[in-house]
C-alpha cells in the first residue's frame, strides 16, 4: 500500500505543477523556409535508371515471348505419361 500512496501524492504533486510551455513555431517555419529543395539529379542515378529501364523491358519482351509457348504450367509433368496405354 506504501506504492499506492507515494503514487498519489506524486500525483497530487504533479496536479499542482506549472508546466512549462514552448513556442517553437516560428523556429520551426523559419527553417522549413530556408531549407533548399535539391533538384540535381547526379548523372550516375539517371544512367541506373536507363539500364534498369532496359533490363525489364527485355525481360518483359522474353517473357511474352515465352508465354506464348506455354500451354500448361504442368504440360512437362503429363507429356510421359501421354504414351502410356492403359490397355
């Protein structure tokens, strides 16, 4: 019961307490303000995204080209078993 009552009366304590208040706004939209939006791309990242960009349209372009061969996903499964006669 001890730790109930020093939580009350810190409590009661903290009730009776100013608390301090801060005006940062102003701080705050100055340096929003002064910040400087980069707006430089370096040539490296462009070219990273040139080949990326050729990378998956040549893996697009193989694979329409494959799916147009595919007929079943387990068509490889069922092709020996096509010769066996039941009878």
């Amino acid at each position: 019961m001890d730790t109930l009552k020093a939580i009350e009366e810190l409590i009661q304590k903290l009730q009776i307490e100013d608390v301090p208040v801060f005006h940062v706004e102003d701080k705050v939209l100055w340096r929003l303000r002064t910040l400087e939006v980069q707006t430089y791309v370096p040539l490296s990242q462009k070219i990273f995204w040139f080949a990326s960009a050729a990378a998956a349209s040549v893996a697009a372009y193989v694979s329409i080209g494959a799916w147009k061969y595919i007929t079943s996903p387990l068509h490889e499964f069922y092709s020996p078993l096509q010769e066996i006669r039941l009878w």
